[in-house]
C-alpha cells in the first residue's frame, strides 16, 4: 500500500484492510471487485489487482492452506507485483536476509554518499545505485535488517529530497556530495 501512497493515506486503512483480508487465503477467496473496494482511494490499482494473483498463486486459488512467501529475493520477484524492492524489503524484514532494497529514498542517499554524478532516472544510474547498495550491505542479514531500516530513515528524514541536513547527517564525514570538514565544522 505504501508504494507510490503516502503514509497518512494508507495507515487507516492498513488496518481496515486486515480486518477484511487477514490472511492471504482471504483475499485469494474474495471476488477481484472485492479486494479492489477495499483498496479504494489509494489508487495505483495494479497493486491490488497483483495481490489478489498472487494470493491466488500461493494459496492454489484459495483452497489450500497459505504457504510461506520464499525468502530469497529471487524467487520472490517471480510473483506477480513483486520487484526488486519489495522482494529485497521482504527478505530484509520478514525474513532477516542479506537482501539490498534501494527505494526513492535509498536511492537519494547512495547517489549523495557515493556517486555524485549518477543519474538515478537513468538505467545505468539505477544499476550503480543497486550495485552499491548490494557493496555496502552487512555480512548477516540481522544487521542487514537495521542497515536497510536505517538508511530509508535516512532518507526520509535526513537526506531528503528538498534539503539535505548535512549537519545533522551520521554519514556526512564520509558523503561525496556533503560540504567538506573544515576545522571541524561542516561549511
């Protein structure tokens, strides 16, 4: 619900959401319509429409028991609606895996740090920023867990889109793109 909807949008109706389909069984079972009227409002509507399949997919059209979503990113990314981000979100926190995930935020933070001159709305800018997101990842996914949580808190509340805080930055020391240290103050 979060991708692409802010999250005043989507916290009420999280939980309304999950009062009506609380497992994945439920929402293989209900009509498209249903799942669809209950997403109502936050747009991008593929969305449901891919959670309903892949609902449908895991739980053999909702007569069998759910089973587990795959924890490696690979095999999550075979399911309708899952990309390289949600399948690296997933196997990060669902399942504390080794697992790089590179959102808007994400992608700002790396570009910053790392690669001044990427242009992230390029393919060959948004390779370099998974390659580096994939270099600086922990060597067990437990760290890797708060390692992705961090460096999306980073960039929302940080290293935003508008203003980057390189003063109040834990990174800037070492940021390509923050002003330098000079006798110990950021200028």
């Amino acid at each position: 619900m979060l991708q692409q909807t802010q999250v005043s949008r989507v916290v009420t109706r999280y939980g309304e959401f999950l009062e009506q389909f609380p497992t994945l069984a439920h929402v293989a079972r209900a009509k498209p319509a249903r799942v669809m009227e209950a997403w109502e409002g936050l747009g991008y509507y593929a969305r449901a429409r891919n959670l309903h399949r892949l609902a449908r997919q895991v739980t053999d059209d909702g007569r069998a028991p759910e089973r587990q979503l795959p924890a490696d990113p690979l095999e999550l990314v075979e399911l309708p609606g899952i990309g390289a981000y949600t399948a690296g979100a997933v196997a990060s926190f669902a399942y504390l895996r080794r697992a790089a995930l590179v959102d808007t935020n994400v992608a700002r933070v790396l570009k910053r740090v790392f690669a001044p001159a990427a242009k992230l709305k390029t393919t060959k800018g948004q390779r370099t920023v998974w390659e580096i997101a994939e270099l600086i990842l922990p060597r067990t996914g437990a760290a890797t867990w708060t390692h992705n949580q961090a460096l999306m808190e980073l960039g929302a509340l940080v290293c935003t889109a508008r203003v980057a805080h390189c003063t109040r930055c834990p990174v800037a020391s070492l940021c390509r793109s923050a002003p330098k240290l000079r006798t110990g103050t950021l200028t």
